[in-house]
C-alpha cells in the first residue's frame, strides 16, 4: 500500500477561454471532511457556475472510498477527469475542488474535459507530497521507574505521546507507525508492555 498524500492545503488558478478555474485541494481522511471543504467553498464562491470535484480516501490504486461529482457540467467532463489527475499520480487522502466561472465561450465536451485534469494537474503541482504512513495507537504500561525510557524508545521511533495517566502504573497512549509496533513491543521488553487497541 505505497501512495502520496497530500502535506498541506494548495490553490491553483488558470484561464481557458475566459472561464476561470480556480482549483483547491485539501487532506483529507473521511467523506464527511471532503464534503466540509465543498460547502465552504460554495458559500465562499456562491456566485460561481461549477463546484467540480473528486476525492479518494486511502489507496488510490484500490479506490474502495473515492467520488467525484461534475456539479451541471456535462456528465463526465469534470468530476472523472479531475480523480483520474489523483489516481495517476497515486495520491489518497485528498480532495480536488475546482470552482469554474463562466467566461461566455462554450468550451465543448473535450475542451471541459481537459480543463479540468488541467486545473488538476495545477494543483498537483502545487502540492507537497509525502509517503502515507499507516498509524496505530497504542498503549504502554510501564512502572514509574521506567516511564523515561519508555517516552525516548517512542520518540526515537518518531511516535507521539497523545496522553499519560498516572495511577499504579503509568499508562502511555501514544500514536505510532504500524510497521514500528513490533520494534517497540521489542525494545520495551523490559521497561513496559504494550496492549494493541
């Protein structure tokens, strides 16, 4: 499961025959999310003709959570072309928002289509993309005496302390990379024990 995902929020913008195309995207982790970023920007752009969009949540190669919508424009000049951009350049986790004005020249079947992997395709550029690491959570009990340890073993693995409780034990709650929770169990052995949520 080897894909890019989205750092931070991008905006592109071009013009094709006086129509402007001003193109958004978000990281995104759930449907809901997306559909956030696609009422903000029709409140913020309600005078515009199209809000177009495609998202994929996960693996782009194996989309079992993507949609894309064409928003009036012809049926599948905007919302495909704009998740096709995302599932070549295997980018999850992300959502493409492109708000079309109007221009007054008719662009036709093709010339939308190519609008919109084109208004894609800037964003994409835009964007920093990282490898998607898949998180755990987990939890480590550890005596009082070790709990330093137990905090250096998780930040050495680039892992997050989320909470800490105190009561017979020490209880650590910490966000980690699943390929790295073996490597903690291990190195912990003797200073905690780690329970897998």
């Amino acid at each position: 499961m080897s894909y890019q995902t989205l750092q931070c929020s991008v905006t592109a913008r071009l013009e094709i025959k006086k129509s402007a195309f001003i193109t958004y995207a978000y990281p995104v982790t759930s449907r809901e999310q997306a559909m956030f970023h696609v009422e903000q920007l029709r409140e913020q752009y309600a005078d515009a003709r199209h809000h177009c969009w495609a998202y994929i949540i996960g693996d782009p190669n194996n989309t079992t959570s993507a949609g894309f919508d064409d928003d009036g424009e012809p049926n599948g000049t905007a919302g495909r072309p704009i998740l096709n951009v995302l599932q070549h350049k295997s980018i999850g986790n992300v959502i493409i928002i492109v708000v079309r004005y109007f221009g007054g020249i008719k662009l036709g079947a093709g010339g939308l289509t190519r609008a919109y992997a084109g208004s894609a395709q800037a964003a994409v550029d835009e964007m920093v993309l990282t490898p998607y690491i898949p998180l755990a959570q987990v939890q480590i009990l550890a005596e009082f005496a070790t709990e330093a340890q137990c905090r250096y073993v998780v930040e050495d693995l680039k892992g997050r302390i989320d909470e800490v409780t105190y009561s017979k034990q020490v209880t650590l709650t910490v966000t980690i990379a699943e390929a790295d929770i073996e490597e903690l169990k291990s190195r912990l052995a003797m200073d905690g024990r780690v329970l897998e949520e």
